[in-house]
C-alpha cells in the first residue's frame, strides 16, 4: 500500500498547502496550527476514552495515534510537525515518525505537551483544535473563515485520498463477507461482531463508527449497536452497517440479507439493491444531491407498490408522506476524514449554507455534486413500529395493506449504503468494486 501511497503524496501536500494559504489569505492570519488532540479523561477516572485525531491533522499526513503533537504551516515554509514522543512506560510510546511523507516536514521531537506549545510560532495564528487549557497559552479560536475555506475544499479528494478511502473499502469488504459468512452459520449478533473485527483487523475504536449489527426485527432501529448475545431461535434477516478505516480515512458500508428461507424478503432486498444501483449512476457531475434524494422516494413508492404494501401511486406515496414513514432518513452524506464529512451544506468557500427540502429533516446534504467528492448512496426501507402507528392514524391509513406491512415487520428493515466517487464521466463505486476484489 505505501508503494502506491508514495508517488502520489507530494501531489497531496502540494494541494494541501494551498488550500491551507488560501484560507489563512481569507482570515487575515499568519499561521495554520493543527492540534492532533489529547485523549477525553473519564470522569472520576485515571483512564481516557479511545483517542480519535482532529480529521484536520489526518489531512496533512497519516498519523492517527500522537496525541499532544502539532502541525504548524507558515505560507511559503516547509509545514512543520511537533511531534511527541513521551518518556513513558506505561503506554507504546510512538515510533520516531518514518515512511513516504517524512522528507516532507521539518519534524521536531519533543518529550511532553508542554515543550511542544514551547516550539509553537507567535503571531497572528489560527488554531484549529477541540480544546487547549487556559494555562497553555494558546487559544483554539477555529476562525470560522478559515475553518469555512478548509472545509470546502476538503469536499473535492486528491488522487491520494481517493487510494486510501479505496483501501478503507477493500478491508470494509473483506469484513463484511466474514460477517455474512457469520450470520449464515447463525452466530449471534455479538459473535457476527467479532467475526467482523478479526477479519477487517481492526478493534472498535479503529473503526470509524459503531458497527450495526442487526438480526430480524433489529434492523428496524437505525443505529442499533447492542450486539446480543444469544442468537435467536431463527435468524430471518440480517442488517449490518459497518465500515473501516485506513491512515483516518473512512469506508461506510451496508448490506441486508435473508435467511434461506425469507424468500419474500429476499425480493423485496433484490429490488431495493436495484433502486440503489440505478441511483449510483446518477452521482455525476452537476447532480443535485436533494433531487436525487426527492428521485429516490419516488422510486422506493414504487418498489413498496410494486411488492404490494399499498395501492396508491408513487407519486402520491412521497406527497402523502407515506414514503417517509417507510424510509425515513436521507439517501447519504459526503464522507471522507469523517464519516459524515464537513461541507455538506455548504454555499461557497465563504460558508453559508443550503436549506434542505421541506420534509426531509435527516438529509445530510444539500449541494451539487461536482469531481473528485465521494458521498454515499443508501436507501433504505424499515417497518418502523412508531412511525407505522403515526401512519395508522392518517386518512391515508386505507391505501396501506396493513396485513402484507405486519408479515414484514419480522425482517425489520432493509439498507444498501456504498461509497461512491464523483468523476468527469462515470461515477467510481468504491465500495462494488472492493466487493468484487474481495470474491
């Protein structure tokens, strides 16, 4: 993997640093400083929750795990890196910084967090960080021009980003075939999990989020992270929604299956997978991500119409909001450094933002998609009990056939999510194409 990453990097840090110049011009500062972060303490405790790295120092160059270190970028000077190696035997201490992108700072190695504020530069500085304590001296001021121009640019990936949010796929999958192979021996949701970990190689807190993982009516609750233990007496269906991580670059991924013998809803899955694959041809340059939204719920109506759910048209199931009682989120979200990715409602390099449609209080983005973004694409469809009882009571309750809507509330949902890449022609699936590596 280095052995790709090399060549492209230079190209990477170039663009970097004049995304880092031209948003320092905008905010009237000297000086980019980019705090890697300190582990969160627990409270009452002597132990920290996992650490996770400002996606801002992950940008510059792929170090995840130096908490207390800094990146310092002056226009028209080498980009520095404070880089903090402590004196402890307690903990792995990091190695002294090697690989394809050392040549490319100047590095210095201090011993604690205190003599890395000592090497910080003073002067007009942006500070981008979570938090620094008072008696540091430096203020997280996160100017919002400068954090507005970063941010947009963050949105269009280089050729090196593109690599490793490929390689972030290509273990996702690997991971998920474990995880499938895992419910299909009928593990519980807990041994799917496990399953999981071991063949991405990744703990929980190396993820970049909380697996879902999600047997029969589980699959229903959108975030359901409880992993039971025991496995049901019969494993109808299987949700799983997890992802990988490489160099803090994220995949976002998710699949539904059936059991053997769920065949119904092994169609209706089928045809949800149809509608995903025919929206992914659609991430091209100049689409409206809304109106790919707004196209999806028209296409999804008509896939319940066509399974026999209710009897009305497509058109007046999304006008109706019948749609949205049976898909209720939004079709995706840009992803990158994080998974839900900065930017997506973003008007210009100067900030402001883009309302989302009326009715649709859950899309994550509301721009135009243009080359070089990568956002998902993840229709869903779920037999939610709470908006189903809110569907109920509607007038146009007499549209729905209630008794196909319970025989389905067993499988609890169905979710299809890939990574996809905005190009000039074609839209690259990151995530089919690391599925098909994957065999």
């Amino acid at each position: 993997m280095h052995d790709q990453l090399a060549p492209l990097y230079p190209h990477h840090l170039a663009i970097v640093r004049e995304r880092a110049g031209r948003a320092l011009a905008l905010g009237g500062f000297d000086h980019l400083l980019i705090a890697a972060g300190t582990p969160l303490r627990k409270f009452l405790d002597d132990q920290d929750y996992p650490f996770v790295a400002n996606p801002h120092f992950k940008h510059w160059l792929p170090l995840t795990d130096v908490p207390g270190s800094w990146i310092v970028y002056t226009p028209g000077r080498k980009p520095k890196l404070i880089f903090v190696q402590p004196r402890d035997y307690w903990h792995v201490v990091p190695q002294a910084p090697h690989g394809y992108w050392v040549e490319h700072f100047d590095i210095t190695i201090v011993h604690t967090a205190a003599d890395a504020l000592a090497e910080l530069p003073s002067g007009k500085r942006a500070v981008i960080a979570a938090a620094c304590p008072a008696t540091d001296g430096v203020e997280a001021n996160n100017p919002p021009a400068v954090l507005d121009s970063l941010h947009w640019h963050r949105s269009y990936k280089t050729p090196y980003e593109l690599a490793l949010m490929r390689e972030a796929s290509r273990v996702g999958a690997r991971a998920h075939r474990a995880a499938e192979a895992a419910f299909r021996a009928g593990e519980s949701e807990f041994g799917i999990h496990m399953a999981y970990l071991s063949a991405a190689k990744q703990n929980d807190a190396e993820l970049p989020y909380a697996s879902i993982v999600a047997l029969n009516e589980h699959g229903a609750v959108l975030h359901y992270t409880n992993f039971d233990r025991t496995p049901p007496a019969h494993s109808r269906s299987f949700l799983i929604d997890a992802g990988a991580s490489a160099a803090g670059y994220a995949s976002d991924i998710t699949r539904t299956y059936a059991s053997s013998q769920a065949a119904e809803f092994q169609a209706l899955i089928d045809s949800v997978d149809a509608a995903q694959q025919g929206f992914v041809t659609r991430v091209r340059a100049g689409q409206s991500y809304p109106d790919l939204h707004i196209h999806a719920h028209h296409v999804l109506a008509g896939v319940l119409r066509e399974h026999g759910f209710f009897r009305m048209s497509a058109e007046s199931a999304v006008e109706s909001g019948v749609s949205s009682a049976f898909f209720p989120h939004g079709l995706g979200h840009p992803i990158g450094l994080e998974v839900h990715d900065v930017a997506g409602f973003q008007q210009s390099e100067r900030g402001g933002s883009i309302a989302r449609p009326d009715g649709h209080p859950y899309l994550r983005m509301t721009r135009a998609l243009e080359p070089g973004m990568v956002v998902t694409i993840e229709p869903g469809l779920y037999f939610i009990e709470m908006l189903l009882a809110e569907l109920r009571d509607k007038p146009v309750s007499k549209e729905i056939a209630w008794d196909r809507v319970e025989a389905f509330r067993q499988y609890g949902g169905i979710r299809i999510e890939d990574d996809v890449v905005c190009t000039d022609d074609a839209p690259e699936n990151l995530t089919r194409d690391a599925f098909a590596a994957a065999g």
